[in-house]
C-alpha cells in the first residue's frame, strides 16, 4: 500500500502505476482523475476597521489567497 500525502486540498490528480519486479515492468495503469476535498480557506490579508462608532464599525478585507483550503 502507498500513501499519498502533502497533496493540495481542493486539487485534481491524476495518478499513474507501474508495478515492476526482477522480471521488469508491468503495464501502466492510470486512474480516473481524483481529487482532494476542500478545506478551510487561509487566513484574510489587510483587516481594516473604520468608521467606528459606540453601536456600529466598517470592516474590510481582502479576500484569502486560497479560498478553498
């Protein structure tokens, strides 16, 4: 069994086999297109606050550069 890690979330792969031995190797196998799941989006870059009242404010940000994890 191989483990596939560090992989990007949200990604489309495609994966190719190839079993060989001493006899040499087999036939290339390839997958369907896998993909990973989504994860939480990164972190929001330039929080600003203004207009700042006793009851209300303004908040701004721009969006996480990786949206979908």
């Amino acid at each position: 069994m191989v483990i596939l890690d560090n992989l990007i979330p949200f990604t489309t792969y495609k994966i190719m086999i190839n079993a060989f031995n001493i006899n040499g190797d087999g036939l290339l196998h390839e997958t369907d297109l896998v993909g990973t799941y989504e994860d939480v989006p990164g972190p929001i870059d330039q929080l600003t606050f203004s207009y700042v009242t006793f009851n209300s404010l303004q908040i701004e940000w721009q969006a996480p550069k990786s949206l979908n994890g």
